[in-house]
C-alpha cells in the first residue's frame, strides 16, 4: 500500500468521524466510546499496514 493510499484513507477517516460528531446529536459518552473504537482501529490498522504488527489473520477468537 502507498503513502498516498494511507494518507487518503487518514482523511477520509478523520472526516467521516468528525462528520458523525459535528452533525449526529447523541450523548457525550456515546461519542467518546465512538471517537476511541475509531482511534484504536486505525492506530492498528496503521500498525499491521507498515508491518510491525503482522498479519491480523492468523488471529482467532474462540474455537
């Protein structure tokens, strides 16, 4: 993946989340909750995109 792919995909992100908290009424708690899950899920995003996390594949949950 290029740079320019990773940084499109930052904004894109980053728009659409500031969209949900500008234009969407909901309760302050619920948006922090929203604001952390999408943090979370791009920083590892970014890690597995550059390489230091490996491969989320191999990864299972449950039996």
């Amino acid at each position: 993946m290029s740079i320019i792919n990773l940084v499109i995909v930052l904004i894109v992100v980053g728009v659409l989340l500031w969209a949900v908290n500008t234009y969407i009424p909901m309760d302050r708690k619920i948006k922090f909750i929203l604001n952390v899950v999408v943090v979370i899920a791009v920083v590892l995003w970014l890690l597995q995109a550059f390489g230091v996390l490996g491969a989320m594949d191999t990864i299972r949950v449950g039996r």
